[in-house]
C-alpha cells in the first residue's frame, strides 16, 4: 500500500531497522539529510558576489533576502514541522519536506528574476523545516534505548557539519562560474535521499496534536517585518514610512501572536517557558552565537573574494579554521563545564566569539590570510564553547517531557540568529561602504553593492575594494561588540537566575 503523508502511519513492521547495520545505516542517512538543509544556509554566502554581478542586478537590500528568506522560513517554521509529524507521520513530513526542498532548489536554478528566487527560496526554507526535526523524531523511534543518547550526539554535531559541507561542497560547485550550480547540486541530493528515506526510514505512530497555524503565520509575518526594517534601512532611509512600518508592524504582531499563544491548547511556542530565566538566557545566548556566526559568513565569502582575491573555491576552504575547535575540543567542553562552572564557561565562549570578531574586524587587503585564519580559530573556540553549553542549558531548563520543545527552540534560536547576523551586517556594512566610495562614484552611480560599483566604473578597482573592506570592517567590529554586550547580558542573567533559587 503506498504511503501517504496524510493518513495515519501504519505501526512499525518489519521494514524497521532491527540490526546494528541497519541502525547505522538509518543514522547515516538522517545526518545526510540534516547536512543538506544546514549547508544549504552557509552556502549560498559564498554566492553573494556572483549573485550580485548576475543578469538578476539585485540590489544590497535583496542580496540580504536572497540569503535570509530560506533562513527565516526554516527557523519560524521548524517546530510547526516537528509537531506536523506527530500529527501527520512523521516519516511522511519528512518525505514531503525533501520533496519540497527539491522543488525548491529546482526553481531556484531556473529563476528568470529576484521575485521567483525569492518565492523558490521561501519553499526550500519551508521543506528544510520540515525535514531537520523529523529527522531526528525517526532516530528516536528507531534506535533501541541503550542508543539514543549516542545517536543525539552525533545527529547534533550535523549542525555544525552542516556549515563546514556547505562552505566546502558551495566552493566546489560554485567554482563552476555560476550560483545557478549550487541550486543545480542540490537536486539530485535531494531525491536520492527521498528514494532512501522512503525505502529505509521506520514508520511511528502519529499523536492527535493540533497544529497552531496561526501562531506559525504571525510568527513568520512579523519575523519577516523585523527584517524589513533592518534590511531597508540603508538604501529607504531610516525614516522612511517603509523601515518604520516594518518595526512597528514587527512589535504590533509579536505582541499578538504572543496574545494567540497564551490562548490556544497548543501553541507554537507557549511565551510562558521564557519565564524561566535559566531557559531565557539560553536562548538568547544561543541567538548570539549564531547572530556573531553567520554575520560573519556572510562578510568572510565576499571579503576573502573581494578583498584577498581568492577564488570562490579557496573561499569555502578558507572558513575552515574556524571549524578545528570544534572539531577538536567539543567533547572536552563538558569536563571544562564542570571544573570552572557554567556561567564561566559560556563567559569564556563569549570573549573568544566577540573578540575573534573584533580581530577580524582589523583585516585589510594586506593582511596575511595566516593572520586572519588565526582570528577564526580564536572565534571558532567561542562556538565550541558555547554550543554544547547552552544546548544543555536549554534542554535542563525544561522537564524531559518538554524535550521536543527544546529541540525545537534550539533549532528555531540558531536559525533566527543566523537571520539577523546577516541581516546586521548587511546593513552597516552598506551603509558604510556607500559613505567610503569616493563623491564622484556616489554621485554619478549611487551604486550600494560591490558588483554595481565596480559596473558603473572603471580603473576604479581599488577604491571600490577599499571601500568595501571599510564596510566589512565596520560591520565586523559592530557585531564583535553587539556579541560582548549581549553576552555579558547572558551571563548576568544566568548568575541572577542562580542566585534566585539558592535563595
């Protein structure tokens, strides 16, 4: 009988994985899957400048929607996702979140203008949200019990895998010559991981839940007026009826979908969990982190490009460095924990993350790429130090009951962070760099990326990249201090929190 994502999963039968192989190999595939939609957000950094320079001519402010639109898809929707395969089937969201994905990436490919990019890049942000909770959701029921702390462990270093694939295998495709490719690689990933979830992925029962549409759309809505105002701001004017209506539109729907969610059986996300402060610093930490990580990979492709004149190969290697710590000393983070104390471990993590930042935010054309690389270590100790902490932050706050909803928080915290880094520093960054360009070339070109400088003029390389390295530094050191300050205020926080309760 097929398999219909819309009726209720049959009990497990004998297609589940039982043995050892089998497991593994489950395991393997749903780290697969979770790699894909993960790369997918730090890849399409690397394709900025060729984006940028295509026959699209977008400008700065739809450059930042080409990245974040999948971004802010995937991290509103990512919990509605989960609880869509408890409701739905859980093996059959997945199926349909990668079939969307592939539709996704396939439109994106051929997009003839922004306006279908955009639309292509919001399905692929939907089918990624679909897919990264239920991935995991199909592990727990298919391992034995005795497992499925190991199998958590290696399902969350995906995450971070994710990015370093999709710097890597970005740079690779995109080396090509055309940002096209990347959407192009994507697909056939896609559908080979359709065929093997749909042949080796266990069935779950479903749970009658109810979905909380409306909090998911005002969620996304009012996430997507924020950004509006962030992102327009440069080239509107930050007075303008368009960046004003978009803050106040922002506060007017959070403050009503926050209203729905106190009301409804089963909300989205229940506003009242963020009364524990030990679960609110968390998330906002973990937000931080991202916020700081993701600015700077949008930045570090079109830096290491423009500014260091590497190729968009030696680009997606170049953000490597920073993923050594990770690699190396992620499973020490926890003995470190224990010996110095939470609050100073995620103390430590954020002077390592703002000052990486800020001493990449020094980089010139004549820094020496040993130099820079040596700042993306010191930031990538930061991240090794925060993530394991603050995911366990998040996860002890709540009861093990609640364990879905942290899952769901965290995945819906980094991407949202990832979101507004980019969108930050775009803006600061244009800003700055439209005010560096010599009079001459604002005034007869009023050009506000690089590519449409370097268009309009000519002989005029080096004053267009000396600009832009302006703007990337600015940008740099704006978030290297937002990341020390909300830190700080992480950490205060969480001291309080503790010194509430001994109390």
């Amino acid at each position: 009988m097929p398999f219909n994502v819309l009726t209720r999963d049959r009990p497990p039968t004998s297609r589940e994985p039982a043995s050892p192989v089998a497991h593994r190999g489950l395991l393997a595939v749903m780290c697969a899957c979770v790699v894909l939609v993960v790369g997918m957000v730090a890849a399409i950094n690397l394709a900025v400048p060729m984006l940028a320079a295509s026959a699209l001519h977008p400008s700065a402010s739809t450059l930042v929607w080409i990245v974040d639109t999948y971004v802010i898809f995937f991290a509103c929707l990512v919990i509605p996702g989960g609880a869509a395969g408890d409701r739905f089937g859980r093996k059959g969201v997945l199926l349909a979140g990668l079939g969307l994905f592939a539709v996704g990436v396939l439109l994106s490919a051929l997009a003839p203008n922004v306006a279908v990019l955009l639309v292509s890049r919001a399905i692929t942000g939907v089918g990624a949200a679909a897919v990264l909770p239920n991935t995991l959701a199909v592990l727990l029921h298919a391992v034995p019990v005795e497992r499925k702390d190991p199998t958590i462990a290696v399902w969350a270093s995906m995450t971070g895998i994710g990015g370093v694939v999709g710097n890597v295998g970005g740079g690779a495709v995109l080396s090509g010559g055309s940002w096209r490719w990347l959407f192009v690689a994507a697909l056939p990933i896609a559908l080979v991981l359709v065929a093997l979830v749909g042949r080796i992925a266990p069935v779950s029962p479903r749970h009658d839940r109810a979905l909380d549409l409306p909090g998911a759309v005002l969620f996304v809505v009012a996430s997507v007026a924020l950004l509006l105002g962030i992102v327009q701001g440069p080239e509107s004017g930050w007075g303008s009826p368009v960046v004003i209506g978009g803050f106040v539109c922002a506060a007017v729907l959070f403050a009503v979908w926050t209203v729905v969610e106190l009301k409804v059986e089963h909300p989205l996300l229940d506003p009242r969990l963020f009364r524990v402060p030990g679960l609110r610093s968390a998330c906002l930490g973990m937000t931080t982190v991202f916020f700081g990580m993701f600015a700077l990979f949008y930045v570090n492709a079109s830096f290491l490009q423009y500014g260091m004149g590497f190729s968009v190969l030696r680009t997606g290697l170049g953000i490597i460095p920073l993923t050594i710590p990770i690699i190396l000393g992620a499973r020490h983070v926890g003995r470190l924990s224990q010996r110095i104390g939470i609050d100073a471990t995620i103390a430590l993590a954020f002077v390592f993350v703002g000052g990486g930042l800020l001493g990449l935010s020094m980089s010139d054309a004549h820094t020496s790429y040993l130099v820079y690389a040596a700042w993306l270590v010191v930031t990538g100790i930061g991240v090794t130090l925060a993530l394991p902490t603050l995911s366990g932050a998040i996860a002890g706050s709540l009861p093990h009951a609640q364990a879905g909803v942290g899952a769901g928080l965290q995945a819906t915290t980094r991407e949202f962070g990832s979101a507004l880094g980019v969108a930050v520093i775009s803006t600061v960054l244009t800003a700055r760099f439209v005010a560096a360009l010599p009079l001459d070339i604002r005034t007869a070109h009023d050009p506000h990326t690089v590519a449409q400088a370097l268009a309009t003029t000519s002989g005029r390389t080096n004053d267009v990249v000396t600009a832009f390295i302006s703007g990337a530094e600015t940008g740099l050191r704006t978030v290297g201090v937002t990341v020390l300050v909300l830190g700080a205020l992480v950490v205060l926080q969480s001291l309080l929190s503790r010194r509430g309760r001994a109390h």
